[in-house]
C-alpha cells in the first residue's frame, strides 16, 4: 500500500503528463494551456518554451521556485532569463531530468527538473515543456536519514559501520600513496561505576564529553567513531605513530581535568588509550590496525589506566 505522500506525487505526476499528451495533440496553444485551472494550480512548476528555447508561458509555481521569472519575462530567451540556473538550463537543451538547488538567504530548495519535446502533428518539434517538483522535504528526510545511518545517534562521531567503511577509503588511499597511517583506540575507565553511582544520563553526558574533546583534539581529515558502550576509535591518515602518541596523551589529559557537572555532582572521568600505525602502508588492513591497537589498549589497562601505550605495526 502506498504512502499517502507517494499517492500525491503520483497523481501530481499524472496530471503534468495528462498535459504533456494533450500539447502534443494540439498546435501548443499556450493561452489556452495557461488557463486550465490545475495548471495554475499545480505545485509543480511548469514552464513553456518554443522550439528556439524562448519562453512562452510559466504557471505561479513556476515563479516561486525561479525567482527570474516574471511576465517581463515572457517571450525572451531561457538561455539568457535562467542562465544562473546552470542545472535548469543543462536539463532543458539535453532534454533529460537533473536536480536544481536553489538558495535564499539561509535557506536552500531542491527541485527534480525534467524536460520534454513537444511535437506538433507533423511530428516537428514545436517546443519544450520542463516541469520541477519540490523535492526539498524528500531530500531532507533523506539527509536525516543517512545522517542517523552514519552517525552516533547520541555522541553524533560515526558509528561503527560508517567509520569502517571511511577508515577501509583512508587505508587503501594511504596503501596507493605509501603514506603514514595511526590508529587509536580509546576505553573509560571504570565506566560502569559512573552509571550505577550517578544514572545512566550522567554516563551519557560523560559519553558526549569524551566524543566532543576528542573531536576537538583532531583534525578535520581524521575519522573518529564510537565502536562499543564506551570504546571509542580514531583513524590519523598521514600521521606517525609518535605523532598520534601526542594527540593520544593530550587527549587522556584534556578527559581528566575536565569536570562533568551533572545534577549537582561533579563527575571525574579518565581513559585508556592503545595505539598504533605504520610509516608506510603496504599490505596492512583494518583488522590488523584493530588488533595491534587493542594489545596496546590492553597494556595500558594493565598499566593501571589513564595512560597510552603504543605497539607498532
């Protein structure tokens, strides 16, 4: 059964091509087309061209979504009307669909644009009819939706699937290059114990605190993930195992001096950090990154935590 959304789409859809059919069974008599009620009131824009791309008729929608278009308009060429409008004008001389986002301010809409010949009786080409859809609320459902794919719902760093799948792009790249690549793995200490004295809430305010030193303890191009409870993991293309030791430590520190105020209760909290890397990438994978990052992760633990330990590649 089909969404309700859809079901509007669909019978939006029919009805620009119920006109498209009846243009091309006519001589594209515009002032006739102009007055039909559903395309004045169509939400889809609908703009007519002649066959030498000059327009002849847009319907209010129309207007809205190209804020060119007005009636002086009418009669000159789209060429010269929507030429900062590079995708719109792309769909109209190839005759295919393509995507159009427009910007105002703040604010930005995306529009599905699709172009079709109209022929006359004698099967010449009599003009062009381009019709765009708003498709700005599909587009942001479908950002939130990759969004909350690809992300930790409650620190908002990668969640696991997404930082593989980024980290296996970063290895390969630095494989093809020869580059320095580190990794590091980073585990609260005791983190069960801030959830039993203080709440669950408190253990995720410590969670979103963590993510948000980290991030600032990084650079753009680093990937950082949430990969288990309170395990967090860290992918530095181009950077030396020594190099991510320093970024390693000053995070441990920047986690320890910082105090996390929750109902009134000052909350400590402090990690363990293993890390590791290679100068020069060859044949080293993910796993591998994993697992020696892990030993040195355990190290540290052993060590008696709130430190880093390294164990090369």
């Amino acid at each position: 059964m089909l969404h309700p959304e859809l079901w509007i789409a669909v019978f939006a859809t029919s009805i620009i091509f119920t006109f498209t059919l009846w243009i091309k069974k006519t001589f594209f008599n515009s002032k006739t087309f102009a007055h039909i009620k559903a395309y004045e009131h169509s939400k889809d824009g609908v703009i007519i061209l002649d066959k030498n791309y000059n327009i002849i008729d847009f319907n209010p929608a129309a207007s809205l979504m190209i804020i060119h278009l007005d009636r002086s308009t009418i009669g000159k060429n789209a060429r010269d009307v929507l030429k900062y409008y590079d995708n719109l004008l792309t769909s109209i001389i190839g005759h295919h669909e393509t995507q159009l986002e427009t910007k105002s301010g703040n604010f930005s809409n995306c529009y599905s644009v699709n172009s079709s010949i109209i022929y006359n009786k004698s099967n010449k080409i009599n003009g062009i009819i381009v019709t765009l859809r708003d498709m700005t609320t599909y587009f942001e459902a479908m950002n939130k939706l990759n969004s909350l794919a690809s992300y930790d719902e409650l620190t908002s760093v990668h969640n696991r699937r997404c930082f593989v799948a980024c980290s296996f792009e970063k290895l390969a790249f630095a494989k093809k290059h020869k580059h320095a690549i580190s990794f590091i793995i980073l585990d609260l200490d005791f983190f069960k114990y801030i959830n039993d004295s203080y709440g669950h809430q408190a253990g995720d305010k410590t969670l979103v605190t963590v993510a948000d030193i980290c991030k600032k303890c990084i650079r753009s191009t680093d990937i950082i993930g949430r990969f288990g409870g309170e395990e967090f993991v860290i992918l530095l293309p181009d950077t030396f195992t020594d190099e991510a030791t320093i970024i390693a430590n000053r995070i441990c520190k920047d986690i320890e001096a910082y105090d996390i105020i929750f109902e009134n209760n000052k909350i400590k909290a402090t990690a363990s950090f293993g890390i590791t890397g290679i100068d020069s990438v060859h044949n080293e994978t993910l796993e591998m990154l994993f697992k020696y990052a892990d030993k040195a992760l355990y190290q540290a633990k052993a060590a008696g935590r709130n430190c880093t330990r390294v164990v090369p590649l």
